[in-house]
C-alpha cells in the first residue's frame, strides 16, 4: 500500500482482557516470543506505513505498552500513548481527541482493536476506500450459524435470516469529522455504553456501510483464543532451528557463582573477565549458533574493558533479542550444568524462573539440569564448572 499521510489509525488497547483468565492484559500476553500488541502494530505499519498510529491504553499499563512497542517494527509510526476511560466509547473517544490535536488533523480515521493481530493490508485498504466513498463504513464477516433471539426466560422470540446478518469487526473507518461529533454528541447525552463505533454514527443519525470482512480478521478474546493465534503465528515460522552452547569456568577466591542470572552462596567463585557465568554463557551460544551469528566472543570480546565483570545476563538478553529482530522465537531452552558442588537442585526453579526472564519466555520453555562427572576430570576434581545448553528456534523462511 503507499504511503499516505491523511489517515490515521487508532489502536484501542485499554481494555482488561478478563475473559482471557488470570494474569495481564491479554494485549501484552506473548505470542511466538512477542506481545499481542507488538503484532497487531507490526501488522498495521505494514499496511499503512504512511499513517500515525495512535494507541489508547489503560493508565496503569504504561510499562507494558512500551515494552510491546519497543518490539514493533516501525516505532516512528506510533504517537505518544492516549489513557483511556471507563469504557471502550470512552477510550475512542478520548482517542479522537488526540487525532484531532495533531497537525495536520487526519481527513479519515481508522479505529481498530488491539486484540485482532491478523488484520491484513487488503482490509486496512478496503477500509480506507470505504470511509472515503461512504463516510462510515465497517467490515462484516458473513454469519454461517443460525442465530436465535431469545427471551428472559431462555426462549426463542425470532429467527433472523443469516442473510442479512453479518459479525462485525475492525478496523471501522469514518470521516474523521463525522465520528468525532458523533462521540462528543453522545457523550454530551450521556450514551456511554455503545459497543462499536458504528453504533455511535448509528446513534448520531448517520448510515454506515458494510464492506467484506475476513475471517482470519479473528478477535482473541478468550485463553483458547490465545493459543489458536499462537498456532497461527508458528505456522509462519517454518525455519527450526538448533544451537548448542558449551562453557567452563574454573572456581576461584569467593563466596558464591551466578548460573543463569542467579546469585548462589558457595565457597568459591568462578574466574572470568564478566561474572563467569558459565550457565548464561553456555546458553548465550546455543541462541548465537541456532542463528548462525558466531559465539559470545565474537559479540562481547574479553578484550573489551568494558565487559570486565558484566553480568552475563547482559550478553544472553542480547541473544534473545537477536532471535526476535528476525522475527523469529525461542521455543526452547534445555541446559545441563555439571559440577560436584554446589548442589543445584534447591535452586533449579528459581533458575529456570531467571532464565526465562531474561529471554523473555514462558518459564515452561526452559528446562535445566544438573549433573555430577561422578568424581572424575576437571569439575570432579571439584576445579571448576562446566555447562552444556541446546537452543531450539523458529525463524520465518
């Protein structure tokens, strides 16, 4: 699509995804290795890269919004976020006042829902199309169940042929103008519960039209959905690949080691120009080499002064953000530290929790073992420590 400048595209995002079960928003619930929103902004800028993109978050998710934006492929698109209201209505509402601050002020305005990350460039187009022959338009999925009213009582009143029924979705398209009069009059009579934006141009007296959704446009909603849309997104990451990792340090003066970004109490430490953690470097390299991109070295020379006594969790965040700066995901970690002492397993969750911190993934993603040489060689000997780390990866083609 070219690059336009008289649209903008509002991104609602301030809602609290309750039905998505327990735990944060689902718009910042990650999918392949990224947030929902990063996804649903990536597919936008594709579509639209020549529009501002205006994203409407709750004032509580700053943090988590900047993380997902961060993630984004084209960051300069996104304007300063708007805080939201009580209710979605209110949300767009308050988003339109931001698009109407801006110079110069948008001729059209998408409005588009944070949770449909599969919106493509052939709908965003449609869309804009629509608003400028139309005013206010929507896309509308054809229905292919039987839709019943019913009553009170759980009855059924009616029967609505499905051929005049469609499910509407996003992104809604209008002359800016219109649907930010629309809002404000609404607002003004105190109509606060409006579900769409097509039904506050509804209210405000304006006919609004319907062009062909797409049913891959699917909204995530509930936990089902959001495992259906991470199937949807591996699919596309068909590259897999594996990387293996291998490190040793030796024990030295001190009174503990860091594995995996841990602090554990010992009566030595390991030796090494960082903080010799041999368990981050190990799986530092398994990612390095999945992406054919050389060794900790080559990326965090121990000739640099800088890297003296750098925690290591430093240069295994930076792996993990090489992964994704493909456009890929880590789908696996497995590591095995061997050593006589100290005893890793009171410490293996705790482990495994630092280490899918730092990369970023479900902690079900991150298996660590440990193991004893059985007396024999170096770390029987009780010299030092090694680890071993394999790395599974997907990548787009």
């Amino acid at each position: 699509m070219n690059t336009r400048s008289d649209f903008a595209i509002i991104v609602v995002a301030a809602g609290r995804g309750s039905r998505a079960g327990d735990g944060i928003p689902k718009q910042y619930r990650k999918l392949a290795g990224k947030p929902l929103l990063g996804h649903t902004l990536d597919a936008l800028m594709r579509a639209a890269p020549g529009a501002a993109i205006i994203p409407v978050i709750h004032k509580d998710d700053l943090d988590l919004y900047e993380s997902s934006a961060a993630s984004s492929q084209a960051p300069s698109q996104l304007r300063r976020p708007v805080f939201g209201g009580a209710t979605r209505q209110a949300s767009v509402r308050l988003g339109l006042e931001a698009a109407a601050g801006q110079v110069p002020e948008p001729e059209l305005i998408l409005i588009h829902d944070a949770a449909r990350l599969f919106v493509s460039d052939t709908l965003v187009t449609s869309a804009v199309a629509a608003a400028k022959s139309y005013g206010a338009a929507v896309p509308g999925a054809t229905v292919s169940d039987t839709i019943k009213e019913i009553d009170a009582e759980g009855f059924v009143t009616a029967t609505p042929p499905r051929r005049g029924l469609r499910a509407v979705q996003t992104p809604q398209a209008f002359r800016f103008e219109l649907i930010l009069a629309a809002h404000r009059a609404a607002a003004a009579k105190g109509i606060l519960d409006l579900t769409d934006d097509a039904a506050v141009a509804e209210w405000a007296g304006h006919r609004v039209h319907v062009f062909a959704g797409e049913d891959a446009n699917m909204k995530v909603t509930t936990m089902q959905d959001l495992r259906t849309a991470e199937m949807q997104l591996l699919r596309g990451l068909v590259d897999i690949r594996t990387g293996q990792g291998y490190d040793v340090h030796a024990f030295g003066p001190g009174d503990h080691v860091w594995l995996g970004g841990l602090k554990i109490a010992h009566d030595h430490g390991l030796v090494g120009h960082s903080d010799a953690d041999v368990l981050s470097h190990a799986i530092t390299d398994a990612l390095l080499g999945a992406l054919a991109e050389g060794d900790i070295g080559s990326h965090f020379p121990p000739s640099d002064p800088q890297w003296r006594g750098a925690a290591s969790k430093i240069f295994l965040a930076a792996a993990a953000v090489k992964v994704r700066a493909r456009g890929g995901a880590i789908a696996h970690i497995d590591a095995t530290v061997v050593c006589e002492r100290p005893k890793l397993g009171p410490h293996r969750d705790e482990i495994r929790a630092s280490i899918a911190r730092i990369v970023d993934i479900p902690l079900e993603r991150v298996a660590i073992k440990a193991t004893t040489s059985e007396r024999l060689g170096f770390t029987g000997r009780e010299e030092g420590i090694a680890s071993l780390a394999i790395a599974t990866i997907r990548l787009p083609l």
